[in-house]
C-alpha cells in the first residue's frame, strides 16, 4: 500500500528533538514567570474573522497564508496564524479585562500555521513561545518584555544577538506618517506591483516591506518615520531605551524595522544571529500595540509582547552545540540471567518505578551480552542482575556502567535498598556535574 506522506512544510519531532523542543520552552516558561507572567492556552482554531480584523487585512499573513475553511456549518475558521490576537479575543471573551490588577500577563506556547514557502527556519506549521502584557502603558513594561526574551535566549546560551528596535509612534505620528507616504508613493504607483497597490489603498506603511527589487528602489526615497514622531512618542521611545540601557542590553536601531503585522505602534523589535546564523532568519519579534484590543470590541487598552520561533531557536542552539547535554538517559536496565520468571522482573521494574527511577527491560528473552549492550544504548547508569540464585538469598548486583563497577545489594528491608540505590545515584550525578564543569 502506498504511504501517505506528511503534510509539506510540517514536521514530527520525537526522542531528542522533543526534548530539545520541550528544554526550551521550559527555559521561557520558567525565565517569564520571573517575569510574572501566568500561562493562557487557546484554541488553534479560531474564527477568521480575528485574524482579518486583530493581525490586519494588510498583513501577507492574513491575505495569503492564513489556513482557512469553512466548518460543516457554514463558520469560517482558522487555523490560528499567531498568537497575539487570540490572547486579545481569550482576554475579552472572559472579561478578564474588568480587574484592578492590570496589566495582564500571560504566556503561551504552541503550534501556528501559515501557507509560506518552506524553506530553512520557515516552515507551515511551526511552534511559538510568547508573552503578552496587556492593560498597562509604560515604557517600563515595554522594556521589561525586551529583557524577558533576551533573558531566556541568554539563559539558552545564546550569546552574539542582534536586538534591532524601532519607534512606529502612537497614532498621531503614524497618520502624519502616513499622509507624507501616500503623497510620496502616489506619482510611482503605476510602476509598483500588485501588491503594492492594494497595500497603498490598505496600509502604505507595508509597501516598505515589499521585496520586489523595483519596488525597493522607490522605496529606498520614501520619507523616514522618525521625522513624524510626535514629542510623545519620542519621549517614551527615549524612555525605554534608557531602561534597556540601564539593564546592558545592546541594542541597534532600525529605522526599516516596521513588522509583518499591522497592530503595532509605538516600541516594535527582532532579535535574530549575526553573520552566517542569520540564515534561519528572526527568532523572535514583538512591539506594542494601542488599539487592538478596541479593534476587537474592548476597552481602550494598550499591550506589548513578543514570539519566539521555538524551532529556529533549536536549530541556532544545534548549530552553536549549546544541547549537547540533552540525551536520552535512563536509570537502570534490568537483567535477568537464566530461567528467571517474567513476574519477578516486572515486579522489581514496578518496585524502582515507584521510587522514581527510569526502568527499562528487553521484553522477551536476550543473552546477557545482548542484554549489556542494549542497557549501553539506552544510556542507563547502573544495569540491575539477578539470576535464581540472586533472587534466592534476597540480593541483586547492580553494576555501574561507566566504571563497570559492579556490588551485590540485598534487597531488604526495602528503605536500605533504596537508600543505597540513592547513594550511588548521587555520586554518579556528581560525576557528570564535574564532567559538564
Ligand atoms: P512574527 O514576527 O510573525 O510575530 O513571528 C515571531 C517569530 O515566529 C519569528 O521571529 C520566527 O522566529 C517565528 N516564525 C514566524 N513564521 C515562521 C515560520 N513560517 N516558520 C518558522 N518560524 C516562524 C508574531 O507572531 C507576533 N504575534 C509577535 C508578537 C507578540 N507581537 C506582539 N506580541
């Protein structure tokens, strides 16, 4: 029969690359708490009508990436793009909005889809770790987002990190802006492609975006953002940079930076590698936005957040050898010599699962020298042996397989056993810390 193949642009991840994908989210998941950020999960389906209206009708996401249907009853659905608009539409469907304990935080991590050429870092489902802070104003908590992804990525290892941060204003700045753009792209426009056009009627600001190499020569004329900031939002631009300065993050501004998505305002940023590491392109990108949430049908509250790409994260921290560390190990591996009933194994597999230990056995009959190899490659620390003769006077030898060597252990009373086994775990987790120092 013929295999059915998986969907293009999607992957499996098992044994390690789950593991390595799992360790990262645990270092964001554990470096955002100290941020005071609680964990919100939603749904991966979403009505379409968030996405047009919360990412933008603007965006390339929404206008030609987005996996959409229509449900057996007739809903338009989505398969979830990003996440930022769905943390806005959870906040307003629960009300959580209507607390004195503003601002809300929340983190969340999961899989996204968009239809993109797959291609290396970008495929067409892939994993985000994010945060979103919401109801709150200040340049502090803008800031404050900027040290949480570049404390996790630090945490990681990452070391060489271009953070590029730009001022998109509040939307004073942006009308103004705007205005100068329309005036300036108007007279070229029968020379810009397509898109071009409909982003000019739609958002001229992603006309900046366009890759089209004629398109980016006109573009390269256009007038500058930063001449149509408002004192405000110059102010509070200075403001958060001060923070990040004050706290060592090293940062460069970027004038071009305006982000594939149209909620933004005021502080956005990227963080990706430099030199030949960039190739995986943005590890995570984020800024503020000021009227999503009304855009939504909420109340006038602003936010800041980021993603993190978790699969270009694995990838750069592969490359730079920074999960070495992370193996498959386990506990022990048990071997029974001789004519010994399957009960007697499985029992004393139970007995060490109920104290916490890794357990693995072969589940039909192996050589002894089989059985040692396979208990090598399932990297467990200690191999377990007991023939009748063993279990008769009570006792088992548990052989270290590093130093290959190897003690009889009675197996009563029980808490001597354990507290045995205990010990000999302990120095053998002290070697491998030395060994990793
Ligand atoms: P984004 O820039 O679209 O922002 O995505 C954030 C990160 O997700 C990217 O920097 C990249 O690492 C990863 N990513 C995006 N598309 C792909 C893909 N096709 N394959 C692999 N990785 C990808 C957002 O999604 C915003 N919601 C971020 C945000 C949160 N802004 C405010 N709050």
């Amino acid at each position: 029969m013929e295999k059915i193949q998986p969907v293009k642009g999607t992957h499996d991840f098992y044994g390690l690359n789950a593991e390595k994908m799992r360790f990262v989210t645990d270092v964001f998941t554990s470096v955002s708490e100290l941020y005071g950020y609680e964990e919100m999960v939603v749904p991966v389906l979403e009505h379409t009508e968030l996405f047009s209206r919360g990412t933008g009708e603007s965006t390339d996401i929404v206008r030609k990436e987005m996996y959409t249907f229509d449900d057996k009853g007739g809903r338009s659905l989505s398969l979830r793009p990003e996440f930022t608009a769905s943390v806005v539409r959870s906040i307003l469907s629960n009300k959580l909005y209507a607390t004195q304990d503003l601002p809300l935080k929340y983190y969340y991590s999961g899989p996204l889809f968009r239809y993109e050429r797959p291609q290396l870092g970008r495929y067409r489902e892939f994993h985000q770790f994010g945060v979103e802070a919401i109801g709150e104003d200040s340049p502090l908590l803008d800031s404050e987002v900027i040290l949480t992804l570049v404390q996790s990525l630090n945490y990681l290892g990452f070391k060489d990190l271009v953070v590029k941060i730009n001022c998109l204003g509040d939307k004073e700045s942006r009308d103004n802006y705007r205005k100068a753009l329309k005036a300036y792209f108007e007279p070229h426009l029968s020379e810009m492609c397509e898109d071009c056009h409909a982003r000019f009627e739609i958002n001229p600001l992603r006309i900046l975006d366009c890759k089209v190499p004629e398109d980016q020569a006109i573009v390269k004329g256009a007038p500058h953002l930063k001449d149509y900031l408002t004192e405000k939002s110059q102010e509070r631009f200075k403001k958060t940079l001060q923070y990040l300065d004050d706290n060592g993050i090293k940062y460069i501004i970027d004038d071009n930076l305006v982000r594939g998505l149209d909620y933004y305002s005021e502080i956005v940023f990227e963080v990706s590698m430099s030199g030949d590491l960039s190739k995986y392109g943005a590890l995570a990108g984020g800024g503020h936005y000021a009227s999503l949430v009304s855009d939504l049908g909420g109340p006038d509250m602003g936010g800041v957040g980021f993603a993190c790409g978790l699969e270009r994260v694995v990838s750069v921290l592969d490359e730079l050898h920074l999960l070495d560390d992370i193996q498959e190990t386990s506990d022990f591996y048990l071997i029974p010599v001789g004519e010994i009933d399957d009960r007697e194994t499985l029992l004393l597999a139970t007995l060490l699962r109920s104290e916490g230990y890794q357990v693995n056995y072969s589940y039909k009959t192996q050589k002894v020298g089989a059985a040692f190899k396979k208990a090598v490659r399932k990297n467990a620390k200690f191999a377990v042996i007991y023939g009748e003769d063993e279990l008769a006077r009570g006792v088992v030898k548990v052989k270290n397989l590093r130093t290959e060597e190897q003690v009889e252990v009675s197996l009563t009373p029980e808490e001597d056993f354990f507290a045995t086994l205990e010990k000999m775990m302990e120095e053998e987790h002290e070697h491998e810390h030395h060994h990793n120092n």
